[in-house]
C-alpha cells in the first residue's frame, strides 16, 4: 500500500506549475468529443478521473489520437475527432472510477441518446448521491434507473431519448447538477434554465462559449438554447488551484517562505481560496496575463504568521475543494477558524468532516465537529502521526502538508488514490522536503531548505 512519509521543513522556495485542472479536462473531453471537427487539447490532467472521461468519449465514438504523454501519467496533449452531437452506443457500461464529476457530467449527455447505457464506479463513487442529477432529468423526460445498494446510487442505467427542456431551481449549490443540466439541454428543442442558489464553477458556461455555444446568465439563472453545435477549436487546460491550493498553504504558513505557481487558473469562481489565505494574513499576489475566457496567471506566495478566520457562506460552494487543506493552515494559525454550512463534505469521496477532524485530532489538533463543518481552535504544536487518507486524495495531500508543520514524523497511508487529481504530487513533494531540483514533472523548479 502507497505511502507518504513526511517531516517538517524550516523554509520553502520554489517556483513550479501544477498539473492541467481536473474540472476543465473533463469539460474539454466532454465538449470536443461532441464539436463538429477535429480539436486539440493541450496540458490536459492524466489523472485517472479524467483519463476514465476521455475513454468514456471515446467509447461514444470520438476518436482521440495522442500527441504527448507524461511518462508514468498519461497523455497530456492530443486531438479529439467530434461527432457533430452524434454519440454511438457503447458497447459495454462506462467507467467513471472515482469521478463524480465525470459521472455526473457523462448523465446529462447520456440522458439525450437514443440508445441505452450504463455508467458505473468504484466503490466509493458507488456511495455518492446521484438523486440530484436524476430528479432534474427525469423531469426533462429521462428514465434513469438507479443500481447501487444504496438508494439513489450509482450504478446508473440511462434510457436515452428526446428530452424536453425545462427550468429547474437547483436545491442546493452544485457546478456538477447545473452542468449535467446544461448539457442535457444542449439536445432539446428550446430553452432550458438552470437557477443556482449561490454561486458555484462557471468552467462549463466559459468553455461553452469557447466552443461557441451561447448561453445566457441573468443573475444566478444560467440560459441555454437547444439545437446549437460546438464548433471545433483548440483549448488549452490551465493549471488547476485546487491542486495549488496545498502548496499555497503550505508557503503561506510558513514566515520566510517564498512560491511561486505558474500558468494556473485564475478563474473568479475558484479563487476563494486565495481571499480566505489574505484574510487569514497571508501575503499573496496574483498576476494574470491571459483575461479572456478562463483567466490564467501567476500566483506569489510570501510566509507570514497566519490567523484564524470564518469562512463565508457564500464562499462555501467555490470551497469545497480546498476546506481539508484550509483546515490544516487553520491547526497551523493563531486563533479560531469556524467552517459552517459545508454538509456537502458529508459525500464526497470519504465522509471528509469526520476525517479531516480525526486526522487534525490524531496530530494533536484542537477542532470541534459539526453536522455541518467544524471550528478548529489554531496554535497548537502538530505532532507526526500515522494517518488513513481513507482513499481520498484531498484527504491525503491536506495531511502530506501538515506533516511538513508537524514534529516527528507523519505517515499518511492508502496513497495510491491521490493520483485521481494530482500525479506528480509525491515527486513535487519529495522535492520540497530534499531540497532538489526536479525540472521533470510538470516543470517543477525548485530550491528548497529542509
């Protein structure tokens, strides 16, 4: 079983770029594999996620052709042949492994085929709740049986055929439901809208429009008219904050520190992070050079002595990523950190409340759970600790960086799941603790004191 081992660090210099971003991938799969030509995506995530989506399109019929792989990972270049909106049947049921997102995603294309098809995951994807994806296409005119042993649950069996748009007012704030949504409606005859209770990921509407496909917002109700075409073109992945996020973290907490990350996604939406990091005292700065379509720059990282804060509501749903790693630079700060109205953590890969809290406990942390969250009281020594990732690879990249903080040694077990978003991180993280310079993997760069 894969392992991290991990020991504090006195100071962190580095300058590198993170791996492709895991939510736009998917999108740029999704999207070419339905444009009506030949596309090329380039530093796409060769995470087992995306990688279970690429296969997906092409077990529908799109053709992909690989142009450059990362050794060890998977392809990070190649063209994807459309199918100008024309899906064949698969032959067998699709995998999505791990990827709720994937799964969610490939629902909403699905639901509009005139054939039948079955997707199915790991496990703990099997876990997941999927009723809020199916409630809104069923009522679009899907049928959708779901499989699972749980009620609600994957796997999925989806009997395609012509749906009917709709309006649909989502319960709760999800990126996922508002693009399954969007996607299913692509493939009706009208227009179809989708309200969001709070904000949550733009990537599909941007990337949408990339493929010049319109859609309309008006406040958080998002538009698309049916019956238009995603007109082939080439798009390239930029590197993804959420996997920054622990390495932001990781400087920011730690005076006298200096990082900086290249080329990553700047987009509005995912930012938050970057707020809650400032307001907590970090110093940060951020440069973007490309503005149009999804933003990308360079974010500077210089350590100081961080504080407690309270995370906002409506800053929750752009979070939900990030708040296992917020919660370790919260064990790290001075004072108290209350994260509220995050229930969603309940289902995601692992119940990552309770983890996130019985792993900051296991170090020595001061964190009190809620239904909802938890309050973690900061500025108490971290203690190296044998920790389970329970096969989530938030979980275990959070608890990789709080063992860089920690006294003694911190072993983080059942690792192998991380590479579902981050292949590279064990290398980029080697690097950091042996100061090493290691221009292999997604360039890192790096001139470190451990």
């Amino acid at each position: 079983m894969s392992e991290f081992r991990v020991k504090s660090i006195e100071t962190l210099h580095a300058e590198f770029r993170v791996p492709g971003d895991k939510s736009m991938s998917h999108r740029a799969a999704i999207l070419a594999g339905l444009s009506n030509g030949s596309c090329t995506i380039t530093n796409f995530l060769p995470s087992e996620d995306c990688l279970n989506t690429l296969n997906a399109m092409q077990a529908l019929g799109a053709e992909v052709e690989v142009l450059e792989e990362l050794e060890g990972y998977g392809p990070v270049a190649m063209t994807i042949g459309g199918r100008s909106m024309q899906l064949q049947a698969p032959v067998e049921p699709i995998d999505c492994g791990n990827s709720g997102t994937g799964m969610r995603l490939l629902a909403g294309l699905l639901a509009a085929q005139p054939f039948t098809s079955e997707l199915f995951g790991d496990a703990s994807l099997s876990s997941r709740p999927m009723g809020r994806i199916t409630k809104p296409l069923e009522e679009m005119g899907a049928k959708i049986e779901t499989l699972g042993e749980k009620p609600g649950c994957a796997p999925l069996r989806i009997h395609g055929g012509k749906l009917n748009p709709i309006r649909y007012e989502m319960p709760m704030a999800s990126a996922q439901v508002k693009s399954a949504v969007l996607l299913a409606g692509l493939f009706t005859e009208g227009r179809t809208t989708v309200t969001q209770p709070a904000e949550t990921r733009d990537h599909t509407e941007r990337m949408l429009e990339s493929f010049r496909v319109r859609t309309i917002r008006d406040g958080n109700a998002i538009t698309i008219y049916g019956d238009q075409m995603p007109q082939a073109c080439d798009f390239v992945v930029p590197g993804d904050i959420s996997s920054a996020a622990f390495w932001l973290v990781a400087a920011a907490a730690l005076p006298g520190s200096r990082l900086m990350i290249k080329d990553v996604g700047l987009n509005p939406t995912r930012t938050a992070i970057i707020n809650v990091l400032v307001r907590m005292g970090a110093h940060i700065i951020v440069a973007e050079h490309q503005t149009e379509g999804e933003a990308i720059g360079n974010i500077e990282v210089h350590g100081a002595a961080l504080k407690g804060t309270s995370l906002l509501p409506e800053e929750i749903p752009n979070l939900i990523d990030e708040i296992p790693v917020i919660a370790v630079a919260a064990a790290l700060a001075e004072g108290t950190t209350i994260i509220r109205n995050a229930r969603e953590l309940r289902v995601k890969e692992t119940d990552r409340i309770a983890t996130v809290v019985e792993n900051l406990r296991l170090m020595g942390g001061d964190v009190t759970e809620f239904e909802d969250g938890m309050e973690v009281h900061g500025g108490k020594p971290l203690i190296g600790a044998d920790l389970d990732s329970y096969g989530d690879h938030r979980i275990a990249m959070a608890f990789a960086i709080a063992g860089l903080f920690a006294s003694g040694e911190t072993v983080v077990k059942n690792t192998e799941c991380v590479n579902t978003s981050y292949p590279g991180f064990r290398k980029h993280l080697d690097a950091i603790r042996h100061e090493r310079t290691n221009p292999g993997d997604f360039e890192m760069k790096t001139l470190v004191r451990a």
